[in-house]
C-alpha cells in the first residue's frame, strides 16, 4: 500500500473518490451470494444487508452514521464488507476501533479473515495495541543490571527475561503468566525512554515492528483508548495528515459505539497518588542500607557535575515529607467519605489541603529542575546511557504530577473540568501494616464534558464516522448518546440514522419477569433480604446456570456470602467477581453448565455465553450511578444551571443504557432462552420505568409474585 498518499492532503482531495455500488456489495451477504457459498449453515439476514447498505451509503456521502443493530444482527460483516471495498479501491486506510480486547481478537483473527475470503481480494490488516502493551527490550537489559528493585520478584523477572528473548511479539497478552504491575511498569516500552534508531536493540524492537506493519496496512484494528490516544496527539499538533500514535487515516468505524464517552472521559482524565510519585523518585533517587543510588548519580557522572547532586537528598526529603502532610489532611478531610468534589460548596474545607498540594508542586519542581540541568550538561555522544532515557522518562511523569497539583490549585480558572478526590485502602496483606499507611489519596481530574472534544478531534476532521453498537438509543431515540459523544454538533444533513432490530425471537424464547411482591430498594435492610431469598431461589429454579448482576461491590459481596450459606447442598460452582481474574471466571462460567456468576460493573456489558450455561440472568437493581459520584454529580449540577432535568437527562438515560446491557446478555443466539429477572419493581412502578420497558425487546413480561415467577422460570426452562 502507498502510505506516501495520507500525507498529501492536496493529493488526496484532487483524487477521485470511488463509490461503492450499494447493491453489488449487499450481494456478499444476501442469498446466492459469496457468504451463502462459504456456510452451510447460512440463513440470510435482511436487518445485516440493510445494515451493510446504509453503512456503504455512510461511506459514499462522507457521512456520520449513527446505527443501532440488535444482538444477532451480524454488524462485523456489515461493517467490514464495505470498509474493506472501500480500502481498496480508494486506497485509503480505515479504523476499526472497539470497546474491547475480545472483539478486537474475533475481529482480527476470525472475521476479517472469512470477509477476506469473501472478497477474493488483497487485504492487509493489522492488530494495533498501545505501545505499553509490549516490552521494551533495552529497558529489559537495563532493569537486569538493578534487579535489587524488585525484591522477592526476581525469579518472575528472570522468567520474563527468558520469554521475551524467544517471543515473536513481545505483547504482554501473550505471556504464558501475568507480571507484578512493579516489574512491568520497569520494562514495558514508553514514548518518552524510545531512543529510536540509537537504540541498540531497535532491529528486535516489538513496537517498530508493528508499527512497519501499521504503515502498510488497509485496515487497522484498535481499541477507543488507543484511538484516543492518537487522536490526542493529533489535536495537540501533530495534525491529520502525517503519523502520529497511528498511521494517518481519515475513516473510522467505532463497534460498541456505546462506550466511546465512557472511554474518552478515561482517557483525557488524569490523575495522581504518593505510590505514583514515590515511584519515580525512587528511580531518580534512593538511599538504602546508607547506599546512594539512582538514575540522577549516574547523569551527574555523565555531565561531570557531581557536585550537584549534593542537593538531591534534602529536595527527596522534602518531598516524603510533603506526601505525608498531604495524606495526613485529606485523611482528615476524607472522615467517613470515600470520595469528594472540589467546588465552590466544599473550598473551603480543601483549602489546607491545597496548600499543602502547592508546596508538594514546588519540592517535585526543584528535583525535576536539578535532573533536567544533569541532563542539559550531557554531551550528545553519552545521550545513548540507558540512565539518560529512563530519567527522561521519570521527569516527564513528574511533570505531569505537578502540572496536575497546580490545576487542583487553580481549579476556579478550569471550570470545563471535574477536580475530586478518592480514598483507597491497600489490601491487608500490603507491605503497609499500619491501617494509616494502607490508605492514600488519589486526585482526579476530569473533563466535565467530553463531546465538544469528540467534536473538534473526531467527527469534525474525519471524512466518515461509523457508530454502531447494540445499545444507542433510549426508547428507541438516539438523541442522548448523540448529544453526549459530540455528534450532535455536527450538522444534521451530514448524520444517518438507522435501527436494526435483533432477528431473535424474544417473544417466544425470553421471559421477562419483575417481583411484584418486591420492597423498593429505598427501603435497604428489607431490601436487601429479598434479595437474598430471591437469588437463591431463582438459582434452583434454574439449576444454576445464571448471571447475577449488581449495581455495587458491597452488595455483591454481602448477598454472595449468604446466599452460599443458604444453597450448601447446591452441586454447582458460585463464583464471584474478585476471586479471580475476570476472564478465567468467565471461562469456568462456560464449562460448567450449572454454575452461577455473581458479578458487576464491566459484566453489564461484553459478556457473550450462549447455550445453556447461561439461562438465566438477575439484574438486582436499575442501574443508576450512585449520586455521590464526583464527576456524576458535577454533569448533573450543569444540567441543573442551565434548568434542564439531571435526573431525567443524566440519570435515566445512562441508566437505561446499562440495563439494555445487562438485559443483552441472555439471549446470544437465536435458539436461546431463558429468564431475565429485574429484582427492582421501580420499572413499573415509577413513572420513568416506561422508559426501561420501551428501550428493551418485546417478549413475555410477568409481573407477578416472587413464588410465582420462581415456578413460571423452572417450567420456562425444563418444561415443568
């Protein structure tokens, strides 16, 4: 592919654009066609063939499109059809950005390549991960020469060591054992440490090989962090038509388009603790059984100026021991709080905190200026000491620190941001003993609002925009999602919409049943033990076999550990979310039929278990976010300034977004069936409830009693 072409805007607007005929590429996917062909068990979809005509009409129209598509639609292939026709014949490089690593692997590894052979035709794709994803193989050496860092990990560090010499991508994925955020941190490759072609090892480096592929590929397969990551470097300078993060590109597809306000929100927020800080210091400088040592000693030698670094031990000091009035006061300030809002309500009690965050800022600022002029003082030739690229690294962290300390300090000039502050507490086990050791102060900062950055970095600049998802609209409406991902800004002669309803059969093959006899969930105690009753009776009645989703860690846990008690003569596996990694859980989930998942947060969403291991899914509560939520609370103050309705245009939309999640995970192929049960009896009983019901397939609903609906489940799934 001729990558010179994305760098040469004028070329690119003189060239001829060639559309794509809308019914010779539906043809791939209808009957008679090259997919027909391929499967024996082909059934042509006529929701996926609208689909795919209104996505290659996206494309011809240089549109926006905004397109809902039911589980079971088949939106890869509705996708990459016309995405990969239009890469190749107008040699032009298109971004397929997902929420996930699992769809990003069946994309890459199972879809891209049966649509490849669909289309008989030449196509490079490519995997793109974040370059932190991959070890760096000369920060590999160097953390080999200062293996003492690592304490009792050095038999994990040397098993690294022995797999990346003999890996073929270096990606942390494919690592036959997880490593200790410690060791990893060390060795991963970073923007700031790549000395490029100086480095000795960049014929071996992991990261200029994907890159190389990157360059030459059609179709690049990423995650929404990756992208944002890109399109950050872009707005910041480095512009649309030459390399940034990612080759230049002018065409994006987002799958699980749901996510993508979720995921830029993370992206553009920052934040910072002592254990951050604390641990570039110690790179830089550390004092240990009265040995100096660090990065900052060997720049000192590398400049002849190790006279300087006389100063560095009273600077590090200064700084523990600012960290430590900085904790002290927001234990204090914290009480019995898990999190706070920095704003005009509460400044005042932040006040002390804050100027202890001020001279934080200054004692960090004196260390990185005395590390930069080290480093000012080093001839080019001596540039190449892995000391010089790792203490440039650690500066640039640093740096970040205390860019972020001073906005907290002038937080009334940035009102476009959300500055709070969260309690963490180390685990028992922790190096830390003492319970005020163990907690720690993290600090945020957000972005209040995140579509008019979506706007200027995403869909204004790009020639198409693809936007699909299985959950985009309220009630059948897109405009809340619109409104909250930027493309509202956009104008509405360049948007199509389009809504692609599932072809499973729900009426027949779903239940969807609510307690009637059911307290609200205001009332918690009395709540909560319904709950408990409820879940274990439901597991029975299904012979496990069910998901079981929370609204919180809390109650997931209390209701987890009594509901066990209650089912000790039940012969299948209860899991629970923390007990495991997520992805082992879900594997144990699938193999053993009779097992039950309790889980929340990223469970609502991505989880894909067909057959009968999953036949039944609880969703105890409605999803709103809990009100205390820092950034939460700020987007509802600024709805509330403007005199809208937070509650009805924050609150229930994102809640409705995650209940038709939670509600997608039963059915995942068409010969599916079961019971989704919503413990929360508001849905009907609250004028908002409508809303939910309305956002949801039809199928069966009961509302009825719990005894009811216990029998109405067992006789759903073993015909009793």
């Amino acid at each position: 592919m001729n990558d010179d072409y994305f760098s040469d805007a004028e070329d690119r607007k003189q060239r001829e654009i060639k559309r794509l005929d809308i019914d010779a590429t539906a043809l791939y996917l209808e009957a008679g066609g090259p997919l027909s062909m391929q499967s024996e068990l082909y059934e042509e979809r006529p929701m996926q063939v609208a689909l795919l005509r209104r996505i290659a009409e996206a494309f011809n129209k240089n549109a926006i499109g905004v397109f809902e598509a039911g589980t079971g639609v088949g939106k890869s292939y509705a996708y990459l059809i016309p995405a990969m026709l239009w890469s190749i014949e107008n040699n032009e490089r298109i971004i397929i950005s997902t929420g996930t690593i699992n769809l990003q692997q069946q994309l890459f590894e199972k879809d891209i390549p049966a649509a490849k052979r669909m289309l008989e035709k030449e196509l490079k794709a490519v995997l793109v991960k974040g370059r932190q994803n991959y070890v760096c193989m000369r920060r590999l050496a160097d953390a080999a020469s200062d293996r003492e860092l690592f304490g009792g990990e050095t038999e994990l560090f040397d098993a690294i060591a022995a797999w990346a010499e003999k890996s073929t991508t270096g990606s942390k994925s494919d690592m036959p054992f997880m490593p200790s955020e410690k060791i990893w941190s060390r060795i991963k490759s970073e923007s700031d440490a790549c000395m490029g072609a100086r480095c000795p090892y960049y014929s071996q480096c992991f990261v200029m090989k994907v890159r190389k592929e990157a360059a030459s590929a059609q179709v690049l397969v990423v995650n929404h962090h990756l992208l944002f990551a890109d399109i950050e470097s872009r707005m910041a300078g480095s512009g649309y038509d030459d390399a940034a993060v990612l080759p230049p590109y002018r065409r994006i597809i987002f799958d699980e388009a749901h996510g993508i306000e979720n995921a830029a929100t993370s992206f553009f927020s920052s934040d910072v603790n002592k254990f951050a800080i604390l641990r570039q210091i110690n790179l830089l400088y550390r004092k240990r059984k009265n040995v100096d040592a660090g990065y900052i000693f060997t720049l000192a030698i590398l400049c002849s100026a190790e006279e300087k670094v006389v100063a560095a031990s009273a600077i590090v000091n200064r700084i523990k021991s600012d960290i430590a009035n900085v904790e002290t006061v927001a234990r204090d300030l914290f009480g019995d709080s898990f999190a706070m809002r920095l704003c005009s309500d509460t400044a005042r009690n932040f006040g002390p905190l804050l100027s202890l965050l001020s001279a934080l800022a200054k004692s960090l600022s004196s260390l990185t200026l005395l590390v930069k002029e080290l480093m000012q003082g080093i001839a080019d030739d001596d540039k190449t000491a892995p000391a010089y690229w790792e203490a440039k690294l650690a500066v640039r962290r640093l740096d970040a620190a205390v860019l972020l300390l001073h906005d907290f300090v002038q937080w009334e000039e940035k009102q476009d941001m959300v500055f709070w502050i969260q309690k963490k507490i180390l685990p028992k086990d922790s190096a830390f003993a003492k319970d005020e050791e163990r907690q720690y102060a993290v600090f945020t900062k957000t972005p209040l609002d995140i579509a008019p950055l979506m706007n200027s970095g995403v869909f204004e600049p790009m020639e198409s925009v693809v936007c699909t998802s299985a959950t985009l609209g309220i009630n059948r409406n897109f405009s809340w999602w619109m409104r909250r991902s930027g493309i509202s800004f956009a104008d509405e002669g360049r948007i199509l919409l389009g809504e692609f309803p599932s072809p499973f059969p729900y009426k027949k093959n779903l239940l969807f049943a609510v307690p009637n006899d059911a307290p609200f969930p205001e009332d918690v105690v009395a709540f909560s033990q319904f709950v408990i009753a409820a879940v274990a009776r439901l597991i029975v009645a299904a012979c496990g076999r069910t998901l079981v989703l929370f609204t919180s860690y809390d109650m997931l846990r209390s209701t987890f550990s009594d509901v066990r008690q209650r089912l000790h003569s039940f012969d299948g596996l209860l899991l629970q979310q923390g007990d495991d990694d997520n992805a082992r859980l879900l594997d144990k989930f699938r193999e053993h039929v009779s097992s039950v998942l309790f889980a929340t947060d990223s469970f609502w969403q991505g989880v894909d278990v067909p057959g009968e291991s999953l036949s039944q899914v609880i969703l105890v509560k409605l999803p709103f976010t809990v009100p205390n939520d820092p950034v939460f609370t700020a987007r509802a103050e600024a709805i509330a300034k403007r005199g809208g309705n937070s509650f009805m245009e924050l609150s229930v939309p994102e809640s409705v977004i995650k209940f038709r999640q939670g509600f997608g995970r039963l059915l995942r192929r068409s010969d599916d069936r079961g019971a989704v049960v919503l413990l929360d009896k508001r849905v009907y009983e609250k004028r908002y409830g409508s809303i939910f019901l309305g956002s949801v397939p039809e199928s069966k609903r009961m509302y009825e009693t719990l005894d009811v609906l216990v029998a109405e489940v067992e006789k759903l799934l073993f015909d009793r």
